[in-house]
C-alpha cells in the first residue's frame, strides 16, 4: 500500500520541486520510504508502505533492466508468485511490483486480466513516451488525475494534485458533481468537486502519449453477469467457501504484522474466521466501543473473537473522541463526503495501527450477497396499488411522525426510470432530485448522471436491480472510499476478500433466491458463517457501523449549522437559496423533525469545503 503522484507534460508547465511537494503531501500513505523520477515530459513520485520485502530493493519508481519502463504502483497482486511461476520471471526482490512490470513491459495493458488484487498503477513507457494509468476492477484503490486538453496529472489522492500551481490555476468548483453528492452523498464514479479533476473509473486503464488520452476498460462488471444464474443451494455453498477460503489465504501474505477489523457483524465474522483458520498463532482483531449501547456493537464482537480465540482488541472511545474527528473529515477526503462512518471507521484504523500495519475487512458483503433494507424497499415499491396511489399516501404520511415523514419521502419516487437511486437517497436520508431543484440557485436538470437500469446478459429482479446499482455506487464511491482514506492516514493497509473478482463474479451468478430466503438477507452468505461460528451469536437486528451524526448536530457540533448554514455565509457563496436552508435547519432545530440531519449535514460539508478550498478565488 503506498501513493503515487506524477504529471505527463509536452509544455513544461509542471516543475521537478512540485513533484516533492505532490510526494509530501502523501506521506500519510507511504512513511517508509520515497522515489522519484523525471524526464523532460513525465514526472513520477513514490511514497511506500512496506508490507512485501522489506528491502529497499522493492523501492519505486521500480525499472526494468533495459531501463525502458518504469512503473510507481499503489496496492497489492496476490498471485504474483503464482504469476512468476507460470511466466517464468527472473527476479531481483521478493515483490509483487516487479511481476506486474514485467507482464505490463511484454504484455501491455492487457495483463491486467491476470491480476488479482488491489491496485492504482502508473506505468511509463520510457522508450515510446506514453504512460498508463491502470484501476483495479472494483476500485479497491483510488486514482485521480487532472487534465484540461493538454497537461496531464495524477495522484491516488486529490491534495497531491493541488500541489500542482498550474493544476491550481486551472480548476474551479464543479456544480456537476454538487448536485449527485446532494443526492446520494458523494461526487459519482468520475466528477469531482474540482473541475478537470477527474476520478479513472474501476476497472479501467487510461493512456497518454503527446496530447491524446485514451481509456479503456479491462474489467467490465456487467459482463459478468450471466444469462442462468445458480439455483442449486449445495453447489452454491461449496464454491463460496472455496472462493473465500483461497481469497483469504491469498491476503494473508504479508512480512508485517496483520490483524481484521470485527464488528460482530456478517461479514466481518466470516473474514475473521477463515483468517484464523488458516494461521497458526492468535489472530488479532480490532473493534471500538461507543458509551451510547445504541451504537456500541462491542459485546457481540466480543463473543465472535472469544469462540474464535483470537487475540483480541477493544477500545472503549467517548463522544468527545469522535467528535474531534469530525473536524477532520474534509481534509482526510479532499472533498464533501456524507457517510459519517469515517469517523469510526478512523477511530478503528488508528487502533489497529498501534499494533499491527495490515488488516482485513468484511467490506462488500452487503451488495454482493442483498444485505440492505433497501432491497426490500425495492421489492415493496412493485405493488400495484402503492404505485398508483403513493402520492396521495405519501402526502398522508409525511403529516405524521419523524419514522412517517421519512417513510412518504421514500415511497413518493419522482419516476420508475429513478426509482433506484431515490431509493438509495431516501434510505440514507439524503435530498431528493426535487428538493436539489429547490434548494440549488442554480440547477441544472442534468447534471445527475447515474445509470439506474442495466444491459445485462439475464433480466434483474428489482433487488437484484438494486443491489446492482449499489456495486457500480454505493460500493465503489462510498464504501471503498471510506476504507482507503480512513485507513492510509494512520498508514494502515486494508485488503478486501470478498471483492476478490472471483467472488464479485460468482455473486452476480447466484440466483436471488439463496440471498434472500425467508425474509432473511445474505442467506447464502450466513450458512457459510455458520459452518465457522454459531448461528446464536448472529440472532440479532443488523446495525451499521455508525455514529449519532443527528444528536451531535443538536448538541456538541450544533456550532457548525451556526457557522457555515447562516445567511451571510449562504449568500456569500451563492450555492443554496437562503430561504431554503433556513426552513431546512429550522425543522431540524425547531421542529423536531430528526430525519433530515443529513442533509443539513451535506450542506455544512459544501458550505466548509467553499470557504477552506474557494475563497481566495472568488
């Protein structure tokens, strides 16, 4: 795990001492060691965080031995040895980065297809003067870059760019990507809030040479679905264990000291279990623990690591250690990024820190197995005389409680064509597109580009529907990018099993009916578990790793609706109406009504990225 940084420039523009500069500024993800290099048209900067050979040997920028390519990679490829061993690769270290060089140097992008694992690869062509940028499938690690028609930039995080004094010259707010963040709580699979700064999308490998760009895609999740999806529930089950069992076995390889996140939950259970069935000593495993019992699954992540006997850790944290975080949400992310999570998924990262440099997480198991409140809402949504008559019933509900007003807003979807992503907002409790219409001075019909149904190989169910646009979304933009960031600011790395691409694939084959059974979700999923762990531990309701965002907005952080939501600092901007944000904080304040924190939340969030990134300029 590491970050990389560089630019591709014919004019000159970009200066050798901004490459330190952009290398600096991702030191949080590589405090082991640094590597740069330049030419007259490419720059690459390297931070490492040591996990395979420790030597400095596996250093980057890595080159190969005619010195005509030369590669910065952030991330790790599994079967590297396996790779060396079939391809019969001559090798200097004991790293994956010297594998995926030389398959990249005789195979071109096309390698790709080889790897298996997490990465974000900046790979040059010394000779012919051309440079890749390569994504993993899923989007495991990030990569951004910035180009405005004829310079080009890149860097795994957005503040490495902004080194750049040409990048800072050249960029502007992004309304485009206001208005999905608004909706859905982050900024889509390529805007950002930065024009000209873009994100590459997973699964994807961009190339430059002179002034051209071009992007194609290596890995395309909806291929992968198949025409019959699996019925049979004994096959189904034997394959994913296997798949699990090998993607597990593959994250274990590691020459520093390794742990799991464990919450108790599913997900995080299973991965726990199959590590420790396949190591010799105690595992280690991490969770924290809130003072609020509403938000504290500490107990039940107790019980998990003593049936499994593993060495574990917990640390009790207050309301006051959190809230300290959220502070530093806007610098960590680089943008407005809604999922409060990040504060505890932080608090866990610099726990496990403390003793361990690699852990594993149970991410993705929820949209790949139908783990979420909302599919059933999808589901419920088909009956025929909801559909005709949810206006009137939402009208009805929203005249009663904080639970009715949010169910109305959920059920009064503006359009079959968006019923999934209103879905997903009003789960999360986000803006509505009718409500950015009315809150936005300035609103543009279009500027919310999410693909809601999909060309795929079989027709997909509603759930499945929706659980499909969670994968491309949520998954990708939200949850990964809550993992990674958390993680690499206390130089953590975090590997995902279950997004191992054999798994994602054999998930989108399995049939509905083996993920939600008898009204239990993650059906499949479970029954794996619980040839590891007993079923009794898991009888309980499915609570997520969250935080009370509402009450510290009455409370501890109500200074910051104060600060950033006033009309002054409204009008200042020029983003929201005035006279909309205020009705929206007074029926947050006055009014009780709970359910709309986070879009008070969302609107603190672009009012202080404004004021700390966009002042100067205005």
């Amino acid at each position: 795990m590491c970050g990389i940084a560089g630019y591709y420039s014919l004019t000159g523009v970009f200066q050798t001492h901004e490459l330190q500069r952009m290398g600096h500024a991702l030191a949080h993800r590589g405090p082991d060691a640094d590597g740069f290099f330049s030419d007259s048209i490419v720059g690459l900067a390297h931070r490492r965080l040591k996990i395979l050979d420790l030597s400095q040997e596996a250093n980057q920028p890595m080159f190969t031995d005619n010195k005509q390519h030369t590669i910065v990679y952030n991330g790790e490829v599994y079967n590297y040895n396996d790779l060396r061993r079939e391809y019969q690769i001559p090798v200097h270290t004991s790293s994956d980065t010297e594998i995926i060089l030389h398959l990249l140097a005789n195979k071109g992008i096309q390698a790709c297809n080889e790897f298996n694992g997490m990465f974000a690869i900046a790979w040059y062509n010394c000779e012919k003067q051309t440079l890749s940028l390569i994504r993993d499938r899923m989007g495991i690690k990030p990569l951004f870059y910035f180009w405005d028609g004829h310079n080009f930039a890149f860097a795994s995080e957005i503040k490495a760019l902004l080194q750049l004094s040409y990048v800072m010259q050249h960029t502007s707010f992004n309304q485009r990507a206001l208005q999905e963040f608004l909706h859905v709580g982050y900024s889509g699979i390529e805007e950002t809030f930065y024009t000209n700064i873009y994100k590459l999308p997973a699964g994807s490998a961009l190339t430059i040479h002179n002034t051209s760009i071009h992007i194609e895609k290596f890995w395309d999740i909806h291929s992968k679905i198949q025409p019959e999806p699996i019925t049979n529930y004994y096959q189904a089950k034997e394959t994913l264990r296997d798949l699990i069992e090998a993607s597990v076995r593959y994250r274990l390889k590691s020459d520093v000291p390794y742990g799991t996140f464990l919450s108790g939950g599913i997900d995080s259970s299973l991965v726990t279990a199959v590590a420790q069935r396949n190591i010799s000593g105690k595992l280690k495993t991490f969770t924290i623990a809130f003072a609020d019992s509403k938000y504290n699954e500490a107990e039940h992540a107790r019980k998990v690591a003593d049936f499994l006997g593993t060495d574990h850790t917990e640390l009790l944290v207050t309301q006051a250690d959190a809230i300290r975080l959220a502070h530093d949400m806007l610098t960590v992310y680089d943008e407005p990024y809604a999922d409060s999570s990040a504060i505890p998924t932080m608090m866990v990262s610099q726990l496990a820190r403390s003793q361990v440099t690699m852990t594993l997480s149970g991410d993705g198991g929820d949209e790949l197995f139908m783990g979420y409140g909302a599919y059933t809402w999808a589901q419920r949504l088909q009956n025929p005389w909801l559909q005709t008559f949810r206006k009137p019933i939402s009208f009805a509900m929203k005249q009663g409680n904080d639970r009715l007003k949010r169910v109305g807003e959920l059920i009064n979807y503006p359009s079959e064509a968006h019923k999934p992503s209103h879905i997903f907002s009003q789960e999360q409790g986000f803006f509505s597109r009718s409500e950015i219409a009315d809150l936005l001075a300035n609103y543009s019909e279009d500027s919310i580009q999410l693909e809601e149904y999909f060309n795929v190989a079989r027709h997909l169910s509603v759930r499945e529907n929706q659980a499909f646009f969670d994968m491309n979304y949520y998954l990708r933009e939200d949850l990964l990018t809550k993992v990674d960031r958390a993680s690499m600011r206390y130089s953590l790395e975090s590997r995902v099993p279950l997004l191992d691409y054999n798994i994602v694939e054999f998930a989108l084959h399995v049939d509905e009916s083996l993920k939600i059974k008898d009204n239990s979700h993650k059906y499949l999923l479970k029954q794996v578990l619980y040839d590891y762990v007993p079923a009794e531990l898991f009888q309980r309701p499915k609570w997520g790793f969250s935080i009370p965002l509402q009450t510290w907005l009455r409370t501890d952080l109500q200074f910051l609706i104060h600060d950033y939501l006033n009309e002054d600092c409204i009008k200042k901007h020029g983003i929201f109406k005035p006279h909309k944000v205020k009705q929206l904080v007074q029926r947050f304040l006055l009014h009780n009504q709970h359910h709309v924190y986070n879009r008070i939340w969302c609107m603190i969030l672009v009012q202080r990225f404004m004021e700390e990134n966009f002042c100067k300029k205005q």
